[in-house]
C-alpha cells in the first residue's frame, strides 16, 4: 500500500511509510528506556523488490537501514551505523506491527 504506520514491538513509537515511485518517505520515533528516544526521517529512501526499503547516508561510516516485510503486518528494521539519531538508551532496530 502507499501508506502504512506501524507500532515497534515492546517500546513506544511508530513509523509511518510513503510510497511514491520508486521513492519512500520514512519517519520513525521510538520510545526506550528512560524516555530516550530516536527519530529518523528521510523521504529518499529507495523501494526495491519485495517490498524492502534502503536508505543509506553518504560518507564511509554512515547509516544503513534496510526496512523489509516479515509477514503480512509486520516490517523488520535493520540498521548498521544509525546511533547518531538516538539517545542513549534507545534504538530503531526491531520488529514494526501494522496499525489499523
């Protein structure tokens, strides 16, 4: 679909995605222990097959998140180099349930 909002599993939060093209626009705020959070936005993230979403930053340490389906309702994120959007004891990574 061109709009989903999830709910991560076992923290507060949510993502939404936007589907345009070959484009999609993310954004995510999580909620973790001690109220630190993350938030990530980004609307050039790139669709591939299946359904999976990348976004990389540039330079040679940079954030990687691949965003891919696990199911029916459910996106897995995975992320290599992204703890600069968050606060200590929160994370991006981890299982997203659809919300209806």
């Amino acid at each position: 679909e061109a709009f989903g909002e999830y709910q991560p599993e076992g923290m507060g939060g949510s993502m939404r995605i936007i589907r345009f093209g070959y484009d999609a626009a993310v954004s995510i705020l999580t909620v973790g222990g001690a109220d630190h959070t993350c938030t990530f936005d980004t609307d050039s993230a790139q669709l591939g097959g299946k359904g999976v979403i990348r976004y990389a930053d540039k330079g040679a340490n940079s954030c990687r998140m691949t965003i891919a389906p696990d199911g029916h309702d459910v996106m897995v994120v995975q992320t290599k180099n992204c703890s600069d959007y968050c606060g200590m004891r929160a994370i991006i990574d981890g299982r997203y349930k659809r919300m209806n």
